[in-house]
C-alpha cells in the first residue's frame, strides 16, 4: 500500500515539474462559480468532479463530463434547498440527487468578442426525508466572459418546485424566473489564486406553502493546487438568515482528462 | 521503510540478473537462393563443424525462389480491401422518425435511460436500401387516473415493432429529400388492470443543407385503443374505446419535425417536436380518455466512433403544459453494424 502510495505522490510531484507553470486561467473551467451556474462546459472528453463540506458536516459529491465538445452532462447531490416541516425556525438543508444536461458555446465561436453561452436543464431525481417526493426543475442561460484576469458570468433562471402534502394534495412553484450572476477574479501578482463572488436564488420548501425561491450570495477563493485540482474556500449566505447562520465550507475539484 | 527497501534490491537484483542472461539464439537468413556469393574461405554446403557457433535452421522460404525471402508477407491478393463505408444517417432525430432509413443489411441498436427511471430500447435493421424494420420499446406513452391526476405516469414497457419504407435524398432527382413511409404498431399492454395499443402512420421528408444542417417534417396519424372499467361508479363493466371512434380525424393528425445542426465534426445539436399518446382512464368523456400530447426535445449527438454514438438531452413529455417537473435528462447509446453487409458482400464474390 505504501508502494501505491509512494508511487501516486512521485506521480503527483513530477508531472508539474515537467509542465508549464500553473495558473488558474491555464487550468480547467468549472461549470459554475459557487452556487450559480457559468457558461464554460467540461471539454470533450474531460471528467470533472467535485466534493464539498460544510461546517454542519453536509457533504456533497459531483462529476460532470463533456460530451463532443459542446455539452455537458452531470450528476451531483445538491443541498442548496432548504426544507422546514413542522420545524419551528430550524430550517434544515436536505441533499437532492440531481442530473444536468448543459449545450453551449464557447467564447468567440461566432464573432470576436462573443461571451460563451449556456442553455442548462438541472432537474432533481431522489431527494432525502422528509419529503420524499420533493422536485425542482431549473432551466437556466448564462453568459460568461473573460476580459483579462476577470471572468464575468450573467443569466436567468427558469425555476419549477413541487412536492406532495400528506393530504396528496400535490404543491408547486409555477415557473419563476430568477436573476443570476457571478464574478471570478484571478489577481496577478497570484497567478494560482481566484476570487470568487456571486448570486443565485435556490428552491425552500416550508411545511403548507408552495415551494419558494431565496437568495444565497456567495464569496471565496479558489487555490489552483495542481493543473488538475483546486480547492475553494467559501461563505455562503441565505436570505432571511442571519449572519451567524452563514455557512462556511471547502470544496476540492479534480478534473480528468482525456478519457477519450 | 524496510519493506521498501527489500522492494528497490529485489528489483534491481532482478534486473542485473536478466541482464547476464546471454542473447537468446538469433535464427539465420538462409542462403541467398540467387546465389549471392558465399564469404571468402567458408563453404555454405559444408556440415557444421563442432566449434562453429549454433545456427537455428530456418523454414525454406514459401516465395518462389526467383523473389527475395520477404519475413513479412502481403496478405494474399484473394481478400479484398474493405470498401469505404458512408457515414450513416440516423432514423431519428431524438424522439422523432427522420426520413433517412439505414443502408442494407446495417444493424442499429440504442438503449436509453432517463432521470425518471424510463428505459428504452431500439434495434433495426435496414432492408435493400428502401426499407427498415425494427422492433423497439417505449417509454413515451402515459397514463392518468382521471380529470383531477395532475401528474401523468409513464407505461413501460412499451412493446412496439415498426417497418418504414423510403428512398434516399437525392436518389430520384437533384436536390430531392429522404422520404420515408412508416408504420408503428404497439404490442397490447396491460397497465393498472387496462389494456391499451397504439399505431401510428407517418410520412417524413428529411433534407441536408450543406454539410451541418439538415431538417427533417412529417406527419403522423395516430390511432389507438383502451380496454377496462372506464366509466365511474358502482356495476360499471368494462368497455373499449379506440381513437377514431371518439376523435376527428384532425385530432389524429398531427405534424412532426426536427432540426439537427453539426457546429462540430463529430457533435451534432438536435431539437425535435413530436407527440405521444396519454390514456386517462376515469376522465370524464371518452374524449379525454385518450388524447396526444406533444413532446418538445433537445440535445447534443456525439459520435465516439464510425459504430457507436452517445446521446444526451432533455425531454419535456407535455410542452403544451410548461410542465418543467416533468421533464427528463436522457441519455442514450447507439450502435450501428456492417457486420452483415460485409458477410454479404463477401458472399457475392
């Protein structure tokens, strides 16, 4: 086992060494800033992944892999909506398994100065107790761009939830849109090192009333560890929270290349 | 760290001992059969003598003796190179019939799964270059319990066989569309205790703009029975209804059509409009009960290989609601053989 070991760090330590210098603009774009989505899309052939946890220990896993160069498809548990049944004032994430299926275009494809734009369907498929049958389907297009060491990402979201009273009475948040937007800033003096800020609105659900939408805005820092893997330190903050309740948790994104 | 040790001198002892092993014998060209002259003071036809280094005897050379020894040769001029095979257009878009049919004796098989626990499966085979038949299972048709379920449900599986008869674009004169005759037909199925079938009749043109567009419009008429208890109440006995008892037949005719963009070599974008049927078992007038919903989907067409192909998108089984919560992430496989075509081809010759 110490040989795997001794062999995967040696791996590690050299590959970079034989490569060009690490930067977080040279390495792969991930498919969202914190909470909201970007328009970049996994390349063709990459795997991405993504495990997070947060400081009341609500961990979360994510791959998404690119399809022919111009979409992207993903699964990950998501726990960005809260639930409230018959709780008091004591709000409770729940995770959702999730599936995405993302096409798009990347900058410039058509004419110089084009950000990369993104139509993405999210749409939950199990969702944990204690509502079983809770659902949110989202469509969202986003539009990112990078000028220099900032990259920029704006859109909309189209947002759907439901869920099944006790009673069988089916309840539903029609089709809400919803702004979003987000910013990345890679300072230069820190190749390896993004700032990391944005705002998107995510589904609650509170026990007798339709499902509704709450802001969470959102500011960290992605540290650019390997070309292949990057850690993020993030705050989060909900609407209607305070900032005690604020969340705080790291996330480590690793990207496989090249399965082709 | 001792163990690591141990490790690194037993590798590098088992290098050095495979590198004092001597040359393994390395077998000899015969002589030149052209008669290149032997080296001065040697005699090629003398017997070895015991201090002479070994010689392994090698097979006599199957090229006649006028042709130099080639270790290496050319595969026999009886098979024939593998003739260059077009690129295969696909009989769907993602939900919708194209007007494309496969080339003869070609295989396609796709399996597909979505986020709500759907399942489907799809294998055709193309007949003489005007025809395919295929047998094929659904997850499009749905059900409901009556007027009140704002949720409909999936029936599957959907046991279906289809033949479609065409010909190619531009096989009849320039600029001509793929047009393509089909007829889908559905095995009975039974579902929370009612047995229903479908048909459907469609005629599709399909036609390239250039090398990375391609349209694709028909129309369908769609036809299809429910059997059980359909009325409410107490004594109700079961009864049939098909739909062209309780439809027009404007309500069975519906158009269809795709479009398919290729931005990249090998990834091609599909939107598709189609239609699927839903039964409504205790809805309030026979009309209801049976009625077609229309099906909006979009996607992303990857082609891995010359055989294979992923396909991923979302499926909105009723667009005319805006009903997000019921819409699907997919993904399909699909395979396309020309291992029959070659056996053919081979079997001509």
């Amino acid at each position: 086992m110490r040989h795997v070991l001794s062999l995967v760090l040696g791996l590690v330590a050299t590959s970079p060494a034989q490569a060009e210098p690490i930067t977080a603009a040279g390495s792969p774009k991930l498919g969202r800033v914190i909470t909201a989505p970007s328009a970049w899309l996994a390349e063709e052939g990459d795997v991405m992944t993504t495990a997070q946890l947060d400081h009341r220990l609500d961990g979360g896993l994510g791959i998404a892999a690119g399809l022919g160069g111009i979409a992207e498809l993903s699964l990950d548990t998501n726990t960005d909506p809260r639930f409230c049944m018959a709780c008091g004032d004591t709000e409770e994430p729940r995770w959702f398994g999730r599936a995405g299926f993302r096409v798009g275009w990347r900058e410039d494809t058509w004419l110089p100065g084009m950000p990369a734009l993104v139509l993405g369907f999210r749409k939950t498929f199990a969702s944990s107790a204690p509502l079983d049958d809770a659902r949110i389907s989202e469509v969202h297009l986003v539009a990112s761009r990078s000028l220099g060491p900032v990259r920029l990402h704006a859109g909309a979201t189209l947002t759907a939830a439901g869920y099944t009273e006790a009673t069988g009475a089916l309840v539903e948040l029609a089709p809400t849109v919803r702004p979003l937007g987000g910013l990345e800033w890679t300072p230069p003096a820190y190749p390896r090192t993004t700032l990391l800020g944005d705002l998107a609105w995510v589904a609650r659900f509170d026990d007798g009333a339709p499902p509704a939408l709450e802001w969470v805005a959102g500011w960290g820092v992605r540290y650019q560890a390997l070309r292949w893997s990057s850690v993020e330190l993030l705050v989060r903050h909900r609407e209607d929270e305070g900032l005690g309740d604020s969340t705080v948790m790291i996330r480590v994104n690793a990207a496989l290349h090249r399965y082709r | 760290m001792k163990q690591l040790g141990r490790s690194l001198m037993l590798v590098v002892a088992t290098t050095a001992v495979a590198r004092a092993q001597p040359q393994p014998d390395v077998p000899t060209l015969p002589p030149d059969p052209g008669g290149a002259p032997a080296a001065p003071g040697t005699d090629p036809t003398a017997d070895p003598q015991p201090g002479d280094p070994p010689t392994v005897q090698a097979d006599p050379p199957v090229a006649p003796p006028e042709a130099p020894y080639d270790p290496y040769p050319a595969p026999s001029a009886s098979v024939p190179d593998e003739p260059p095979r077009p690129p295969i257009n696909m009989p769907e878009v993602l939900t919708t019939p194209t007007g494309f049919l496969l080339p003869a004796a070609v295989f396609y098989t796709k399996f597909g799964l979505d986020t709500g626990g759907g399942a489907t499966f799809d294998s055709r085979i193309g007949l003489g270059d005007v025809a395919e038949f295929g047998v094929a299972t659904t997850d499009a048709i749905r059900q409901r319990q009556d007027d009140s379920d704002e949720d409909s449900d999936r029936i599957q599986p959907y046991f279906t066989a289809s033949f479609r008869l065409g010909v190619g674009e531009d096989r009849l004169f320039k600029h001509q569309p793929a047009v393509a005759l089909g007829f889908r037909k559905s095995f009975e199925t039974k579902s929370e205790g009612y047995e229903s079938r479908i048909a459907e009749l469609t005629l599709v043109a399909s036609k390239h703009f250039g090398d990375k567009f391609a349209m694709h419009v028909g129309g369908a008429f769609w036809d299809a029975s429910l059997a059980g208890q359909l009325d409410s109440g107490d004594d109700v006995e079961d009864r049939s209804i098909t739909f062209h008892d309780v439809a027009t037949p404007k309500d069975q005719f519906r158009p269809f059509g795709g479009i398919q963009a290729r931005p990249l070599p090998r990834s091609l974008i599909l939107i598709d409009l189609g239609w699927a049927p839903e039964f409504c078992y205790q809805c309030a007038t026979d009309a209801r009960k049976i009625r077609l919903r229309p099906v909006l989907s979009w996607g992303v067409r990857y082609e891995v290989a010359s055989w294979m192909r992923i396909e991923s998108g979302v499926r909105v089984p009723d667009i005319g609601d805006a009903n997000l919560l019921n819409a699907q992430i997919f993904g399909q496989v699909s395979f396309t053989s020309w291992g029959l075509r070659r056996a053919i081809d081979r079997a001509k010759q």
